[in-house]
C-alpha cells in the first residue's frame, strides 16, 4: 500500500507541473463513418444475473463490438496522434480522471482512452459483485490486475504506465461484458454515437493521426495543423 | 550458370553461418546478462547461473528452454506449464498486478502445484532451489526493472466460533463467491461453465468439496492469503480491498467447512445445522441467517 500510495503522489506531482503551462494549439475535428452493412450484434442474454437483466428487460442490450448509427456514424472510435508528437505534447497527461462504471452489467463507456499515467475510477452502480480484470498483453509493459468489486464497494482508483492499444477489460463472473482502454501519448478523442470525435490542444505540426476500433483495426492519414485554427480529419471504415 | 551455383550456395552458406553466428551471439550476451539475476530467501542467495543444470534436467521438459512453458511435455499437460517469459504469477504474497517475492515463488517450487502436475521440489536443496527461483525470474526483464510487491500482512489466527463461521459465511454471499464456486463450493456457480485463463483456455473453479489442498498451499494463512491477493492470470480476483483483515479470518473458518476433511470449523457448522445461503432468497440481510435450502 505505501509504494501504491508514494507512486500516485509522484503522479499527481507530475500532473500539476504539467497543468502549470497553458493549454495551447488548435483541435482536430472529424467524423467516423461506417461503409457498408453493420456487422450483426448479438443480443445479450443476461438471465444468469437476473438483477441486470431486470434493468434491460424494457430495451434489450446487444453486444458492442461496431456500434453504427443510422447515418453510418461509428461509435467508440479512439482518434489519436500516433507519430510527430514532440517535448510536453507527448508527455502531458490529461488532468481528468474519468469514470469506467459497471452498470447493468456493462462497461460504461465501453471504450475509454487514456494517456500513461492518467488515473481513472472503476465503479459497481449495480447491486451485484464485479471482478474488474483488465488484461494488458502478456509479457508486456503494462500488467494484468483482477480486483473484485462488490456492491456499494469504494471506487477503484488506477492507471497504466504505457502506452497500449488497446487492453481488453472483462469481468469473469459476467463474460459477456467487454470493454477496452486505450493507453496514448498525446491529446486523444472517442467518437460519439455520431461518429463526431474531436482533439483538443494539438500544437501545430504535421502529424500521423491513426483511429482505431476495437474489431475493424486501425486506419491511419496524415494531416498538418495550424495554428489557431481548427482541422478536419474523416475517417472511413469499411464493414468486414 | 554452371559454374555460378556453387558459388551462390557458398554465398548463401556464408551468410547463413553469419547470421547464426551473430544471432547466437546476441542471445548469448543477453542471456549472461540476464543470468546474473539473484533471489535473496532468508540468508540464502540464489544465483540463476548455478540453477543452469538443475533447470535443463529437472524443468525444461515442461517450462521448456526457453521458460515460455512450451516443453516436450507441454502439449500432454493440463493446466499448462507455466510461462516464466510472461512473468505472471499465481500464488503470490502481494497485492494482484505485482510481481511475487522471491519467498512466494520458493513455497512454489517447494510446495509444487496441486491438481496439475508440478511435484514438490523439496528433495533438492534449499540453495539448489533458491537458484532455480533466481532462474525462473531471469526469463522476463520485469525483474529488473519492477520490485516485487510488498506482503500483505497476516495477522494471527483467531480462535474459531460459531459467530464468526456465520460472518464469513455472510461474507460468502455477500462477496457472491458462490457466482463460480457455487452456493456449497461444489464448482458449479452460474458462472462456473464460463471461465478462462490469462491465455483464453477453459478453467475451472475451486471445488471446496472434494479438495483439501489448495494450489498455493493447504494451510488457513494461504487459504486467507489466496483470496485476498487473488491469482493472477486466472478469473479468481483479489478481494483485499473489500474484505478487512480481522474479517478474512471469518471467511477462512467458512471455507473449511465446506471441505472434506474434519476440521475445528466443520464440527462447529454441524452443531450450529448452517446451511448454505439460497442466492435467489429476497435481499440479503445484513445478519447471517440461514434462509431456507439450496439444491
């Protein structure tokens, strides 16, 4: 506990020099579309833990893994710059600590990214036991934890150390529920259940700026930013 | 084109014999360089480099030469050989996502693993095995770049009564243990069908009923220390945060009268006629009181 303890404040140490300097650069604007028919998510039979399958009886839930709007916007796209990042660009962490809920046995969001060392919180809004078990790849630099979280219980504060696209988060006792971190260097954006996504505070530069979806892969383009002014990047995914 | 062949196949031979040659080279120096790992055991110190014979005969034939657990015997075996590249470890003293102490990993080679088919090393020597754990950490560079995590402190073991295998018994449910162990720790929670390993292969849940021993350890401290740092690279989870030291003693008294043998708590769970908790009764209650039957 006490290395735990030391470790974190070290970060927020980090974190508040890094908030010192002022948020500066333009953003990056777009939006993730879908080409084709969306794959077909399965419906989620959640009879076993009936206290979650109370809370979805009215609107059944389906799996996550391509979310499309009507008009083909892709949702849980993580937009991010992959190459030409330099100095504090690449090594700010962002100074929020987001929120990974476990409701009605699913991850919400199902896709949440991060930068290295930026906490986050794991929450139970259920009435049931979690186990919250993110599995980084194996051998890798980040490593595998599996703490379990009943109801009521206090929020689990963690974060991972390296970059890593993309750790699976599951829960064993529920193995339908799936979510996934994405660990960047640099400003990042989510797509939302339009397809919309944007990056704030990129500092002007050329850059290769890659989106990545958890089951359609990564795309990448290049782009250059000027500053003080807004730039747009689409991307599209084509169904498999 | 006659004359040619032989000498491209000299050239090719040629580069061949380099590339082998500087690949060997490579490993070699890595390896020297990871070789002089220590494990520090009491006042013994291991020394991977001495362990280098005993590790050729007595484990490369499961955990393989290259520690990835990928011995000539691995494809017979079930659960799988450990893959010490990977640097994840069940049985540990520390909290889950950390790497275990030297101690941990010596009870393990000492103990071996119970249901699977790692034998007890005890007829080596205690330095030989104190070698072996400094070999087995010299196949990840986690070592040298992470400490391993700090134990969980145990305290003594209370005497065991009635009041407190009904609170670990509370616990039992309230922790829902029985989603994979199920409600008599028969192995056949809702859950339970489901489960996979770290490497997405099935495996099963902890029968408390037909087992005495656990994997890492038959004693009250491993069960306790079992569920409060978790086993890694397994679906069972660390309950630490959520479970208080005094509390966990509790649970332990519980388990043990779900298992086989005779024992202090079992004949007290007799007398007391505890019946295992229906999960499907309304609302838990905040006191532990036997609602009605569970097939």
């Amino acid at each position: 506990m006490i290395p735990a303890t030391l470790l974190s404040l070290g970060i927020f140490a980090v974190k508040y020099s890094v908030h010192a300097a002022p948020p500066s650069g333009s953003s990056i604007t777009g939006t993730i579309k879908l080409e084709g028919t969306p794959p077909h998510q399965r419906p989620i039979d959640m009879s076993k833990e009936p206290a979650c399958a109370a809370v979805h009886k009215a609107s059944p839930v389906t799996t996550e893994t391509v979310v499309a709007g009507a008009d083909g916007g892709l949702k849980n796209v993580v937009v991010y710059i992959s190459e030409g990042l330099s100095g504090s660009a690449a090594t700010e962490v962002a100074p929020e600590t987001p929120s990974w809920d476990q409701k009605g046995c699913q991850y919400i969001p199902h896709v949440m990214a991060l930068n290295p060392n930026q906490h986050f919180k794991v929450t139970n809004s259920d009435p049931t036991s979690h186990n919250i078990h993110p599995m980084p790849q194996p051998g890798g630099p980040n490593h595998e934890w599996n703490k379990s979280q009943p109801s009521g219980a206090q929020p689990i504060d963690a974060a991972w150390q390296s970059p890593e696209v993309a750790i699976h988060v599951k829960c064993n006792i529920h193995p339908w529920m799936s979510g996934y971190m994405v660990v960047v260097k640099g400003p990042y954006g989510v797509s939302d259940e339009k397809g919309s996504f944007k990056i704030d505070n990129v500092p002007p530069g050329s850059y290769t700026l890659t989106a990545w979806q958890e089951s359609l892969g990564t795309q990448t383009q290049k782009i250059t930013v000027a500053a003080g002014k807004p730039t747009a990047a689409n991307f599209t995914f084509k169904a498999k | 084109m006659r004359t040619q062949e032989p000498k491209l196949i000299a050239c090719a031979v040629a580069v061949l014999a380099f590339c082998s040659i500087s690949s060997a080279q490579v490993t070699k120096y890595q390896e020297d360089a990871n070789l002089g790992i220590e494990a520090h055991v009491g006042k013994l110190t291991g020394h991977a480099r001495d362990a280098a014979l005993n590790y050729r005969r007595y484990c490369t034939g499961c955990h393989g030469d290259l520690g990835d657990g990928e011995g000539e015997n691995a494809m017979w075996l079930d659960p799988k050989p450990r893959n010490f590249t990977l640097a994840t470890f069940r049985c540990r003293s520390t909290a889950t996502g950390t790497l275990p102490t030297d101690e941990d990993l010596y009870e393990t080679v000492g103990r071996g693993l119970e249901t699977s088919n790692m034998p007890s090393w005890n007829p080596l020597s205690d330095q030989a095995r104190v070698d072996l754990v400094a070999y087995v950490k010299h196949f990840s560079d986690r070592w040298k770049t992470e400490k391993s995590g700090t134990p969980i402190e145990i305290p003594a073991e209370p005497a065991v009564t009635a009041q407190r295998i009904k609170a670990g018994q509370a616990l039992f449910q309230r922790l829902e243990c029985w989603k994979c162990h199920g409600v008599e720790g028969r192995a056949n929670g809702p859950s339970a069908d489901t489960l996979t390993d770290d490497q997405n292969r099935p495996i099963k849940p902890f029968n408390f009923h037909d087992q005495t021993r656990f994997k890492c350890g038959e004693t009250n401290r491993d069960l306790y220390r079992i569920f409060m740092t978790g086993l890694d690279g397994t679906p069972m989870p660390s309950f630490m945060d959520n479970v208080k030291p005094d509390e966990a003693w509790d649970l332990v008294f519980y388990l043990r009268t779900l298992q086989p043998m005779q024992t202090p708590a079992k004949e007290i769970a007799k007398q007391l006629g505890l019946r295992p908790i229906n999960p499907n009764a309304p609302a838990p209650t905040s006191e532990s009181k036997p609602e009605g039957e569970n097939k």
